[in-house]
C-alpha cells in the first residue's frame, strides 16, 4: 500500500510563517518525542514556540532527555529566534538559542539539532541541581504516516479554536551526545506542527490525555482526550487507528487519566472504539517528565503537565511511543483509581 504522507495538504502548509502576525497571541510552534529501539532513554518532548508578541526578539525553547534511572536532562527558556529560511531561500527552519527544526521536505522529511547546556534534575525530586552538562543532538526524521489533522475524524466538542494542528508518527536514526560520551541510536518519534489560535484562555480545560505510538506492522494510533467539564459534557475527544489498511476514526474509551506521578511503570491502557470493532491496547510508562502547575496570566493556570515515554502491546506487537496528560487533581507519589471516560 503506498501512504500518501501529505494526507492531500499543500506542502506550504508544512513550511514556517516568515513575516511577524498582527495578532500578539498568534502561535506557530514544532515539536517532536523520541524514543530509542533499545529503551536507553527517550526525549519526552523538544520544541520551539513563536508566539506572536516577541515574533522578532525570542521564541521559547524546551528540551527533556529522560533515563530509565530516573535522570533527567533538561532546558526551559527563551532563545533568540534563528532566520526562518533555509540555504536555498526557503522558509523552513523553525530554531532558537540551542534548538533548531529543519524541514528538508514537508511531511517527509526534517531534521532535528541541538547543542548546548541542559540541567540534571533528579525524577524524584523533580528540582534542577547544580550540575550542569553539555548536551549535543542530531536527528534525521522521516515520516511513516500521514498527517493527524485536528478535526477531520470525526471530533467530539472542539479543540484550540482558530489552530491549524496537524502531527506525524515517524522513523528516527541520530546521535545523542552527554557530557562528551555519545550513543548513536534509532528509533521513534511523534512530530506535531501547529499554527494559529490561542493558547493564552485555560478557564475551560480541566487536563487532557495524548498518545500516539506505530509498530513495525505499519500498525498506528492517536487520540487526544480532554477532561470532561464538572458538570459532565465534553469538552473534546478525537482518535484515530491504522490497522494496515485504512485509517479510520476511533473514540478513546477508557481513558487512562493521571492519577499519579510515578516517573515509570503506570498502567495507561486504553481501548479504541473503530468503525470496524473495538481494540485494545495495552500500556505502561516508561519514562516521565513532569512539570508543575503554572501561571500563564489573566487569573488562569496551566494544570500539572505529565510528558512521557510509555511501551504499547497491540494483540502481539510491543512498541515504544508517546504520551502526555494534564490533571488540575493529582494525588503525588500515590496509587489511585482510574477515571473512566464520560
């Protein structure tokens, strides 16, 4: 089967916004989570962020490198913005300070590059110590499914409003420098771009649950699900599966909202509800990040944000792949029940 890895979207649409917006809170944003093949670490999330109201003067950095023995690696901060154009003229770079994102051929293929300082923060204590390490990063991503557009699998509620957001699973080969020993590696990752909207109102958001993971079959899956409100509508849910053949929109059910902050080992199994029948998958955290809550202006905060790494099992394949949740209740350090979907 020949996967048309544009999913029928204008090339243009995977390139970068060169000239400033006139909205303050216009965002264009990349990011990407990897994982390594032989589970020695995984990078729950990398990103960039233009936001609009600092377009010419910093755009917003984040990198996490996380070990299974609970080190992590990590850099939050501004960067002053790199030229968006690439060698040939194009407008296909989206970096700042350290990082820098490199569309060599939209939804096909990017690159990935980061060289700089990055603070060791110990998982269990989750507090930047005083050591400081040098961190050097090439990865060269090519697309393996074609772009999730927010919206187009048949949505419950809404999303961002005003964001163009699409995502793709890929196949990555790279090498990882710490401190002056590197690992080459290959493995997985999830790469999102996002355009537009609004990021600044979390009045209505009451945490989100987000993953994604491809086997080796071609098999893929991707959902995101937003907590529903208090008083028990929904706010969003939209998924979607490959099963080799097609791919086809799938609701979550079952969702497995965090409970807990255990950097590994959590139970985040889940079931998708196709139109060709229900299917189970099996998960488990593998690595963790977790980022407490914050302040993001006019009297709202951004919840308590878990990024991570977890192992998948679809029927008799395993692979690595990505999630994220949020959650405003959260009960530290302990085991709680699952929250069902409503």
């Amino acid at each position: 089967m020949t996967i048309d890895l544009t999913g029928g979207m204008e090339l243009a649409t995977d390139e970068m916004t060169t000239a400033p917006p006139s909205a303050p809170a216009h965002r264009e944003g990349t990011s990407i989570w990897l994982w390594d093949d032989e589970g020695r670490f995984g990078f729950p999330r990398i990103g960039v962020e233009a936001v609009g109201a600092k377009w010419e003067t910093s755009f917003g950095v984040a990198l996490c490198m996380a070990m299974p023995n609970g080190r992590l690696l990590r850099v939050i901060g501004d960067g002053a913005p790199h030229p968006m154009v690439d060698d040939r003229g194009r407008p296909r770079v989206l970096g700042a300070g350290p990082l820098r994102f490199v569309c060599v051929e939209p939804f096909d293929h990017w690159r990935v590059e980061f060289t700089g300082e990055v603070s060791t923060i110990d998982a269990d204590e989750r507090t930047p110590t005083l050591e400081v390490v040098e961190l050097e990063l090439e990865i060269d991503a090519r697309m393996v499914a074609p772009p999730w557009v927010q919206g187009t699998h048949n949505p419950e509620g809404h999303f961002v409003v005003g964001e163009q957001r699409f995502e793709q699973l890929c196949a990555v080969t790279g090498t990882v420098n710490v401190d002056g020993s590197t690992m080459a590696f290959t493995g997985g990752g999830l790469r999102i771009h996002r355009k537009g909207g609004t990021r600044s109102d979390y009045g209505d958001f009451y945490g989100h649950n987000w993953q994604s993971a491809y086997f080796a079959s071609g098999r893929a899956f991707g959902f995101i699900h937003y907590q529903p409100r208090p008083d028990g509508s929904p706010k969003y849910r939209e998924g979607w599966l490959f099963d080799g053949d097609a791919i086809v929109p799938a609701r979550v059910e079952e969702t497995p909202w965090m409970t807990d902050t255990r950097f590994s080992g959590e139970d985040v199994s889940f079931t998708l509800i196709t139109p060709n029948g229900v299917v189970g998958i099996t998960g488990e955290t593998f690595v963790s990040s977790f980022r407490p809550p914050r302040s993001i202006g006019d009297g709202t905060t951004f919840p308590l944000l878990h990024s991570g790494i977890a192992r998948y099992r679809w029927d008799d394949e395993v692979a690595y792949g990505m999630i994220e949740r949020s959650a405003r209740q959260v009960v530290a350090g302990g085991a709680t029940s699952r929250s069902r979907s409503t």
